[in-house]
C-alpha cells in the first residue's frame, strides 16, 4: 500500500470502490449487509491490506501510550481519537475518513458470528491483538456498535504486565482472603465505572493465586483480555461466543470441568448473577465485576435486578456468599497519570446481617469504623492521597461518593 507524507498508509482504492457503489436506497443494516458481501468477495492479500491499514491505528494507540481509541460513525466527524491521561481528542495526522470507509474497515476485523451478533443486537465485542517488531503480542479489548446507523469503533488497551497483587495496598487481612489457600469459597466483587481499573486487580488477584496453590483456575469473559501463562494452576480463558454460549453457560459449564476458581468476566443479568451465587454457594471461589460506584451500591443493585417478590430471597444466598466487595476510582495524580482509590468491604458477620435483613444504609459506617478488618471507605483512601499529597483536595471531594464526609476529613473534623 501505498503511504502519505505522514508516513501513513493510503487508504486502499478498492475500500472507496466498495463505498461508492453501495446503492443510495441502501441505509442502515441493509447497507452495512451490502458492505459485508463486498467484504467477502475480496482476496486475502486485500483483507490483510484493510487489517494493516487498521493496525497503523492501533499502534499509533501503543506509541502514544493512549489507554483508549475510538473512530467511525458520525459522532468522530471522520478522524480517529485517542484517550491520554484521561483526555480524549482527535488526531488529525491521521485524516479523514468517510463513515463508510469506516464500516467497511470495521466489519473486515469480524468473525462472521460477531458480524451476526452486530446485526441482531446493535453491538459486538472482540478482541484486538497487534504484533509488535519483537514478536510479542499486545492485545485489546474492542466494542464496535451502531451509531446514527453507522458503526463505532472503541478500544482499550490491556494492560502488557499484570500488576502484583502487594502493589494494590490491600489491607493484609483483606489480601489473605482474597488468596484461595486462606479462603476457598464465597464470591467477591471488584465495582467501578468503566475505565476504573476492575481488570487489572482482578488480574492482579487471579496472577497471585496462579502463583501460590496447586489448582485450576476457569476464566468466563467477554472478551477474553490478559491472557494468563499457567503457573501452578490450569487456566483456562473461555470467551463468550467462540467458546460458550452465554456468561450463564459458561459457568455452568465450569462447574463440570473440576474448578477451584470461576472468573466471571461481567455480571449482567439476573441469570449470571444467579450463576455466581451458586457457585459460590457449591464451595468454589468466585471473583466478578459489577459497573457500580460503592460498595453499598453494589449490594443494592444485585437485589434491584430481581422481581420484588424474590429479593428476600436474594439477599438471603448474598449474605450467605459474599466475602468482600471492593469498589475503585482512577484519580488524575499530581503531575499527570492516574492513581488508585478503592473503597474496601469486607464481610463480617454485622455486614452479614445487614445484607439479609436489607439494612444497607448501615454498612456505609460498618466501613468507615471497619479499619482493623481490613475496610475502608472511598472518602478515608481519598484522604489518604491528599495527606500523601499524591491528589489535590479538588480532585479528592470531585471523586468522593460522600462528599459531606470527605470534606470533614478534610477539616480534621
């Protein structure tokens, strides 16, 4: 392929003949179906030329050290956009783009299962990997999905290293129950908002264990990112869609392969909810994520996913199962990067009680008081980077969840 003044690669003619000849009455889903048959007609050599001229993009994503990179639809206005230290903007150096150049470069990356899941549900989920001059590998986790009838694009990088599980600052309590040879069974949740860091701790605590028992670990995601060597343990990674059925099948079918540990990539839905529970409640480790601001918040909206008439029953198995909840923020630091903030839960028989007899409003101070078994609040670890002077006092009240409780930290009150 040719390439620009930039040093980047033209886009190839053949994608400009496919946009132009897709017929005007041809909108929406029919259009981007057209786009796929084009695709499909296509040699080899030209559908790698299309994943070359897509990687240009992506390993620009990696020089820059940018965590996230969105294009296509509508809403990019034709360039590619990169998210550094929080702050998302576009890159002209790379030019411009139609919106169909975009589709057409976007389906050429999928499987036709994923094409299908495109279709039928607006959105579709896969993995990127780019190989890099030294024959290693870097992967990404990429979400492509309607837009004003177009498709967007997003990825995420993920993470080259897994962080070690010490370099987290759990309290020791808290780090030796989330290791399978002090505590072999309950679940335990890692929260946050998207972009929080909920996949590199469960990493870093799925790393640590892999490292210290002799077992079998069951990763069920979707997609599938970091991609663990087995150590002590059998790992296996199990990708929703190519390798199961459904988060809900996936565990099931866990349960017959002999675990120590099940991974649940996302809990979405009351049936995956439910498949955690159980097997939590049939003596296997669980570890999985909510999107979910708080700890407290966490409780409530696994309980808020069910009928009213079952909620008793909910919280009844979540007391019985849960171990620990912790819920994570990724603060600007002082002098750039990001910096973690966690809010720590961890199951004492008050929580317990608090949990089944739906008290929650009360766990927010079993937190602030629970110091010694290891618990925090996000507002007192908040505090703890402004004393070590890591974030301003501004950043810490932004990124509280009590802001009344910070600020009297603040004031020493």
């Amino acid at each position: 392929m040719e390439r620009d003044a930039e040093g980047f690669f033209r886009i190839p003619s053949y994608i400009r003949e496919i946009s132009k000849g897709a017929p005007r009455l041809f909108i929406g889903e029919d259009r981007l179906r057209y786009f796929v048959e084009q695709i499909d007609r296509l040699s080899v050599e030209h559908r790698e030329q299309m994943r070359d001229f897509m990687d240009q993009y992506v390993e620009r994503m990696h020089e820059m050290g940018a965590s996230d990179m969105d294009t296509g639809g509508p809403a990019c206005v034709g360039r590619v956009w990169y998210r550094c230290d929080g702050e998302k903007t576009p890159h002209f150096e790379l030019g411009i783009r139609s919106h169909d150049e975009v589709d057409i470069l976007v389906l050429n990356l999928l499987s036709k299962r994923q094409q299908e899941d495109l279709f039928k549900v607006q959105s579709a989920d896969f993995s990127y990997q780019l190989d890099m001059p030294d024959g290693t590998r870097r992967r990404f986790r990429a979400t492509c999905y309607y837009d004003n009838q177009h498709i967007g694009l997003c990825l995420r990088a993920i993470a080259e290293d897994v962080r070690p599980l010490k370099g987290l600052g759990f309290h020791p309590l808290v780090e030796r129950g989330l290791m399978f040879q002090h505590v072999r069974d309950g679940l335990t949740l890692i929260t946050g908002v998207t972009g929080s860091g909920k996949s590199t701790t469960l990493d870093a605590i799925i790393d640590a264990n892999n490292h210290d028992f002799d077992g079998h670990i069951v990763i069920v995601a979707k997609p599938i990112e970091y991609v663990h060597a087995p150590d002590r343990c059998i790992i296996r990674h199990r990708e929703v869609g190519p390798d199961c059925p459904s988060f809900k099948m996936g565990v099931s079918q866990a349960l017959r392969q002999d675990p120590d540990i099940i991974m649940i990539g996302e809990m979405r839905d009351p049936e995956t909810i439910d498949s955690a529970i159980e097997a939590s409640d049939t003596g296997h480790k669980v570890f999985s994520t909510l999107h979910t601001a708080s700890a407290v918040e966490s409780l409530d909206r696994m309980v808020a996913e069910y009928p009213q008439a079952e909620q008793e029953r909910v919280r009844i198995r979540l007391g019985d199962v849960l171990r620990c909840v912790v819920s994570q923020k990724l603060p600007p630091k002082i002098g750039g990067g990001r910096v973690l903030t966690k809010e720590v839960l961890w199951v004492t028989a008050s929580v317990k009680a608090a949990i089944q007899n739906g008290n929650t409003n009360e766990i927010y101070q079993m937190m602030w008081e629970g110091t010694k078994q290891g618990m925090i609040t996000l507002e007192q670890d908040l505090f703890r980077l402004v004393r070590e002077r890591k974030i301003t006092p501004d950043t810490g009240l932004q990124y509280s969840n009590n802001k009344r409780r910070f600020q009297q930290l603040v004031r020493g009150g």
